[in-house]
C-alpha cells in the first residue's frame, strides 16, 4: 500500500459522545458540519444516531441532504447557516430544520415553507450569526408564535475558561429568551465542560467528540500512518529537502515518508514536529513537500515501514500546536489521498 492510512475509530467517538451526554441533564446533539470535522459525516452520523444521538447539526444544506441520506428519516438536522436563498426544495424534501438566523431568513422561511420546522440563532456578541437584541425584540413574538423546535446562541471563548464573555453572553441569552417555552442551546464543547449553566436543553459537541480540546478526557479518535518509500544515509553537512531546510549535524539516516502538504500536513510543521516510528522519535527534518516529508530515523532500530504521525505518541492538539493551529484546522484538512479505515461503529 503506498498512501497513508487514516484510521477513524468510531467507537472512541460515540464513547466521547457517550461521556458528553452524562455530564449534564441536556440531550447532547452532535455538530456532523464539514463532513464531521473531515472524518466522514455519514460514518460518524450513523454510528452516533446507532448510539442514540437524535439531533444532529450541519452547517449548510447541501451538507444536510448527505446526512439525511445516511441516516434515513427520524433524526432532527439542523442547518446552521439556515434558511438561504434557494434552499427550499432541499429542506423540505430532506426534512431539514434551517436555523434562522435574521429576519430576512425569517420571511424566506415563513414564506416559503409554512409549517415547516425550524429553529432560530440569537447573538449574543460572537456578531457572526443571530438576531441581534433589538431585531429579536422587535421579531421575538411573531417568531414564537411560529413554535420554532430550538433557540440557540454561539460562545465566542468556551474554550477559555475564565473569559468573562462567556458569563456576559450566557447572561444575555438567558435575558433574550425570558419565560419562553422553547428547548434552549448553547453550549458547544467548551460550552459543556464550562458549567452546567451553560447546557440548558440541547448541547452543540463537535470538537469533543472527535478528540480534541478542550475536551481533556477525549478518546483519541484518529490516527494517522505514513508508509517509507526509500531511506538513504547521509553525511555530516549534506542537506535534505527543498532549499536545504536541513543539514546534518552526524551521519544521519533519513526515511522518505509517502505523504505531503497535499494531505493536509501542514507545511508549517517542518523541521518542529516529528513522527513516530514503534517508540522511536523521528524529528521531521527540511521542508515538508507537496507529497513527500522526509525524517531522521537514525535513531529507530531498522529501517521502519511505517511511521505514524498521529496516534499514541501524538495527538491532534499536539500537532496543532506545531502548527501553530487548532485541532479543528488539523481534522478538517485531511486529505482525500488517504486510504480511510473505520474502525467500530
Ligand atoms: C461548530 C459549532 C459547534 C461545535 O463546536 P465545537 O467547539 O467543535 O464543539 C457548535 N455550535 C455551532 C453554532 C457551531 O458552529
């Protein structure tokens, strides 16, 4: 085999999903959006509706109709970029609840598809997506009126726990959406692992659940498996890669890895992060090419076949940081060379 193995493990997934649902008295959804954070939205939709997920987010329509697809009629989609133009036909033959998120949405959905199910975003100062205070005053009693399914709003720091916006925009929201009736939902990964102030009816998880921060007791949920395609020794002062990014400093031996910035292996990792081959620490040496990375492998025992760059040793958020990314970035730029193994589920 001479691409790389990505190995998806559904089971740590539903087991993070699992685990986010009993922190809190709300029904945990699961935000599937970007093909679920690149790991494939109808693997990881089934295996969680199989483990009793019923409320699924996506961000667009299109992205909706695939879920639906997969998961047959029964869960609840919603669309997070809600009701745009032309959507109609899609949400209504696929079932898809829009999240309406102004009142331009509001009239299109209103109009178009009367009775049909949907939900409304609030903003409580991310000023992304939502209705904004004064426009929810002036709309907030024909929009009830409407029995919208959920009312949600976005943390702008969940993931820094003593950022007062969290505090200020969970104060606003619950102003916002005094003595109304409807299921509530704010809180996305961070949101959950905040305080249980934060959950209210429905929790957002994404991040969670594919392993990632802030979500510390995640299961990891990918790995990632480089083949060697060739490995060579080099002298003290020879150099590897484009315009010599790495110069031997000892007679070195360096692997060719089957992989590059093609695959979402960001360039900017090159000479700072590192794989692993068995136990051994492999540093990556020189840039990282479009399909090719080399490594040092003068200190494993043999020349190895493999190398894994995630796994065991190293995990999104660690690669993230040599990027000087986030996991989310990390997840949803892996690549479509892979050859993709799903493991449970
Ligand atoms: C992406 C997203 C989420 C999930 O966020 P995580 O940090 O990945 O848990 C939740 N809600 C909304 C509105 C989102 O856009």
């Amino acid at each position: 085999m001479s691409t790389a193995t990505l190995t998806i493990d559904l089971g740590a997934i539903t087991a993070n999903w699992t685990a986010l649902s009993a922190l809190g008295r709300a029904e945990a959804g699961a935000v599937v959006k970007a093909d679920a954070y690149g790991l494939g939205a109808a693997r990881v939709g089934r295996a969680l509706a199989k483990a009793g997920a019923r409320t699924f987010f996506v961000a667009v329509a299109e992205e909706g109709v695939a879920l639906r697809e997969a998961l047959g009629p029964g869960p609840v989609i919603y669309i997070l970029s809600g009701h745009m133009a032309g959507d109609a036909d899609m949400l209504s033959d696929m079932s898809l609840a829009p999240i309406l998120n102004s009142l331009d949405q509001m009239i299109r959905h209103l109009e178009s598809l009367p009775g049909h199910e949907f939900g409304l975003q609030l903003d409580t100062g991310m000023n992304r997506l939502g209705m904004e205070p004064s426009e929810w005053a002036a709309v907030r009693d024909i929009a009830v009126a409407q029995e919208p399914q959920l009312i949600i709003s976005h943390l702008a720091a969940a993931d820094v726990r003593d950022d007062d916006m969290n505090r200020r925009q969970l104060e606003l929201f619950r102003q916002m959406t005094a003595g109304l009736e409807c299921p509530l939902s704010i809180a996305n990964t961070g949101g959950i692992m905040l305080d249980k102030a934060f959950h209210f009816d429905v929790t957002r998880p994404g991040i969670g659940l594919y392993g990632g921060m802030p979500y510390a007791d995640a299961r990891p949920a990918v790995a990632l498996d480089i083949p060697v395609i060739q490995c060579r020794d080099v002298e003290v002062g020879e150099v590897v890669g484009y315009n010599s990014g790495w110069t031997a400093q000892r007679p070195s031996r360096i692997a060719t890895l089957n992989a590059g910035y093609a695959d979402g292996i960001f360039r900017a990792i090159g000479g700072k992060s590192a794989v692993w081959a068995d136990d051994v620490r492999c540093p990556i040496v020189g840039r990282v090419s479009m399909d090719l990375i080399g490594i040092d492998i003068t200190d494993a025992a043999a020349d190895p076949k493999t190398v894994s760059l995630l796994g065991r040793h190293q995990g999104i958020d660690e690669l993230a940081d040599c990027a000087g990314t986030i996991a989310y970035e990390i997840l949803t730029a892996l690549g479509a060379r892979y050859t993709r193994r799903y493991l449970g589920g």
